[in-house]
C-alpha cells in the first residue's frame, strides 16, 4: 500500500509517467485491456463541448483510465492539500477544481461548454462515490444531474472489475485493501458510442437514458 501511494503521489505531483502507473497497478495485482479506444480520440478530436462519463467503482479508477487512455486526463476534484502541492498538474491537466462556495453543477457545466478541441476531455463519476459502495453487481450506482445539465454530447466509459469490487467504507486506505484482499484483479475498459441528447430530452430523462446504455452493456462484459 505504501509503495502504490508513493506511486500515486509521483505521478500526481510530476506528472503522466506511463511506466510509473503501470508498476502502480502491477503492485496491486490488476491488470486488463481497453476496447475501442478509438472512439475516445475521435470523440474528443470532434466535440469541443462534450463530456466523459464513467462509473466509479474504486479509487484506482482515474488510474486505470490514465493507464488504458494512455494520456493525461482532466478530472473534478475538490479543493484539498494534495490538489494545492499538485497544483501546476492540475492546471495542465486542465483539471476542474470545485470551489466550495460555488455550485458544483454551474462550474460542471461552465468547463463542459468552454472546452476547446485541443483541450483534454472533462472525465466524470455521475455516481459519485455513492458507486463505489453499490454491493449489487449488475446495478451501477445511481447517476445526478451535474454532468448532463448542459445537454452535451456524452461519452459513456465503462470500466469493469472481475471479481466484482464494492467497499463498504469510501475511506481511500480501506478501499485500497480491499482491492489487495480480492489477489488478481482484472478489469475491462470499453469506450462506447457517442449519446446525444434529443430535442425532447430534459436534463432527468437525458441522465436515464445514458444510465440504461451503460448499465446494459456493462453486464454485457465477460
């Protein structure tokens, strides 16, 4: 645990170092694939307003996403000591750091629809750390409205665990053991097609349909 989190802390302070993630998930014994990675490039190559959405399930899934996406992503974090000392990261990353006198879902929607191409893609939990205590495996956890409020396009990212891993305690230390206590992890990332919202789409029936797609073909997964 120890050796993973002087690897986490690397990579968070200097920067995106490929080998350093990969030996961090080794150390863990986790180890997977991607399917149709493509589809990310081209996703974000295409939309200047559109946003990644991803089920969370355990603290090493911004890690994996790192490790299979194969580039720096940019992600929501809350203002903290660790976010200060990595600080030069994080806005290289173009990471969006919540303010906690500000609406989440204003600033959410802001970074969403001022993103430039060039730019890396806003990658999101809907769920927030409510999916990683989700003990029912063909149920993801439940999604809020903060990622889809601006109606823009939606790039689903599943990332799926065998054996199934849900923690009792969100607490980062627990969940990192209860991750070592399950041996070998392997898991499977797979990019889906583009959702876009349809004219007759409200923020709540636009949330529900990128939920189905992804609960169904996540229990698609072997």
């Amino acid at each position: 645990i120890i050796y993973s989190i002087i690897c986490l802390v690397i990579t968070i302070l200097f920067d995106y170092n490929k080998t350093i993630i990969e030996s961090f998930l080794e150390n863990l014994n986790i180890g997977g694939y991607c399917e149709d990675l493509e589809k990310y490039y081209e996703f974000k190559k295409k939309h200047s307003n559109g946003i990644a959405v991803f089920n969370h399930t355990t603290h090493v899934d911004g890690i994996i996403l790192l490790n299979e996406l194969r580039e720096p992503i940019s992600i929501v974090c809350a203002k903290n000591i660790m976010i200060e000392l990595s600080k030069k990261i994080i806005e290289k990353w173009k990471c969006l750091v919540v303010e906690p006198n500000r609406s989440t879902t204003e600033q959410i929607t802001k970074k969403v629809l001022s993103r430039k191409n060039s730019e890396p893609l806003l990658f999101i939990a809907p769920s927030g750390s409510e999916g990683m205590v989700e003990q029912d495996e063909n149920k993801m956890g439940i999604f809020k409205t903060g990622a889809f409020v601006s109606l823009s396009p939606v790039l689903p990212v599943i990332i799926k665990y065998n054996p199934y891993v849900f923690t009792e305690n969100v607490h980062i230390i627990e969940s990192m053991i209860n991750i070592i206590n399950k041996g070998k992890v392997s898991y499977c990332v797979k990019i889906l097609d583009p959702i876009y919202p349809k004219e007759t789409d409200s923020i709540e029936s636009f949330k529900n349909r990128v939920y189905d797609i992804m609960n169904t073909e996540k229990n698609k997964i072997n």
